[in-house]
C-alpha cells in the first residue's frame, strides 16, 4: 500500500533529517517505526502526509507512493482524499470547539450522510468521546484527547492510518484501551496501520513487522519477532540485555544493511 524509496527530507534547505528512508507499509498490515526523540519519525510521516511545507521542510530525493500512485506534488487535502491520514503527536486538537466540533473536521472531504454516519461510529467506538461531545476539546484529560483525534482521524475514513506516539503521557490503562480498539479496526475492518512509537515493548506488541530508524537512516528492520529478540533493540528500546549493559557513546552504530530498492 504505503512505499518509501530512499526519502531524504531537508529543513530550512540546510538541515538534513531524514537520509534515504526506505520502508513499506502492506494493506491490512500494522507496521511499527521504532526511534528515539529527533530520529526522524514524526518527519517522515508528515513527509507522506504532505504537511512538511508548514514547516519549512521539504523531500529533495527518493519517493513515496500509495497504491503505486506518486504523492509528490500532492497536497495535504488529495493525500487524505486517497484514504491515508495522520493522527499527529500530541493531539493538536482545536482547543476551543467542542468535541464534535473537531471530530467533524476531520470530515471535511466528506458529504452530510457520511459526517452522521462517521459520528455514530466514532461514537460506538469511544462512548466516552459520546458523553463529552458538547464539551470544548481543550479540557478534556489526554486519554480523552487521544480518542477525540484518533476519532477525528476516522471520520475520514481511511484505509492507511498513521499514529505518531499514541502512548505519549498517557496511563498505562488508557494506552491499553486506545490501542485495543485500534487493533479491533485492524483485525475486523482491514484498516492499515503505521505506528510510530517510543514504547518499543508496546508497538512490538501492536505490529507484526518493525522499522527502528537512528539519526534519519533505517538501521534495523524485521518482524516483531526478530526485533524483539536483537540485542541492540533489547539494550537501547526494551530496557535490557543478557550480558553487561553497554555504554550508548562505545557503540558507533547498528549494524546497518545497504537497502537497495528499485
């Protein structure tokens, strides 16, 4: 569904952060992308998204396509029409209109049947974001504030749904709810999703396939399985290791592995 070839992705014309990325996201798979702060995560999803012209960033090499189709050129608007949509770190509600108020903004390429039908599923989803529906977005609680945007990014309807730090200054409970009704979508809807995280545990657990990506470059990548049993994940992204842990400044890099796609 989701292909990136060798993306490098420019701010301000002069600071590189993200160095030949090449990833792929299947349909009907969710696909994890591993990193710490300022690895190039959120960049490269606002990369796919279109948004990256606010910011004064801009792709200078590779290509991204979704369904075979370039989305360069493309804007923000055509990108979420073709069914792919951001969910950005941090919410980034609109704090001073009511719940329903921007769960119906993120209909706006939608008719009026399909806004009434979108709200009622949103709703079943997350009864909570029901009860609050009439109240202004910016005093909800962040667990709340997370399912109004992942609501809101629903009511799109898309077929590939990218999450950036979902779990970010949540409750361990709220984290767990989120993300079993996220899932439900993917194993009963067919939803696509791409989730990025710091939580490695979490999203190994979430993905069946994961990226980890170091100072803009792709350094590992496999199955869930495969990541979870590397070393270097184990030490630096879950916490531990079986020997002496290691001292982060005395290892130089991952092993890195030429990625040569056509």
């Amino acid at each position: 569904m989701l292909t990136v070839t060798n993306a490098q992705v420019l701010y301000d014309k002069s600071i590189v952060a993200v160095r030949d990325v090449s990833l792929e996201v299947s349909a009907g798979c969710v696909v994890a992308l591993l990193g710490s702060n300022g690895a190039g995560k959120s960049t490269l999803l606002k990369a796919v998204s279109g948004v990256l012209s606010q910011e004064e960033g801009e792709i200078v090499g590779g290509e991204i396509r979704l369904d075979g189709v370039s989305l360069a050129g493309l804007s923000a608007r055509a990108i979420v029409e073709r069914g792919c949509v951001q969910v950005p770190e941090g919410r980034a509600l609109f704090a001073p209109l009511t719940v329903e108020e921007n769960l119906l903004m993120g209909a706006f390429t939608r008719n009026g049947f399909e806004r009434r039908d979108g709200l009622e599923r949103i709703y079943a989803l997350f009864p909570r974001v029901k009860e609050r529906r009439k109240q202004i977005a910016g005093y909800l609680s962040g667990g709340e504030q997370q399912m109004v945007a992942i609501g809101r990014a629903l009511m799109a309807r898309p077929r590939l749904l990218m999450l950036d730090e979902p779990s970010l200054g949540l409750a361990p409970q709220i984290v767990d709810a989120i993300f079993e009704t996220v899932l439900r979508l993917n194993s009963e809807d067919g939803l696509t999703i791409l989730l990025v995280e710091q939580n490695a545990q979490l999203a190994l657990q979430a993905a069946s396939y994961g990226y980890v990506i170091e100072n803009g470059r792709i350094v590992l990548d496999g199955s869930s399985d495969k990541l979870r049993a590397s070393d270097d994940v184990q030490e630096f992204y879950l916490g531990y290791s079986a020997g002496a842990r290691k001292n982060l400044r005395d290892v130089k890099h991952y092993r890195r592995r030429k990625r040569w796609l056509s």
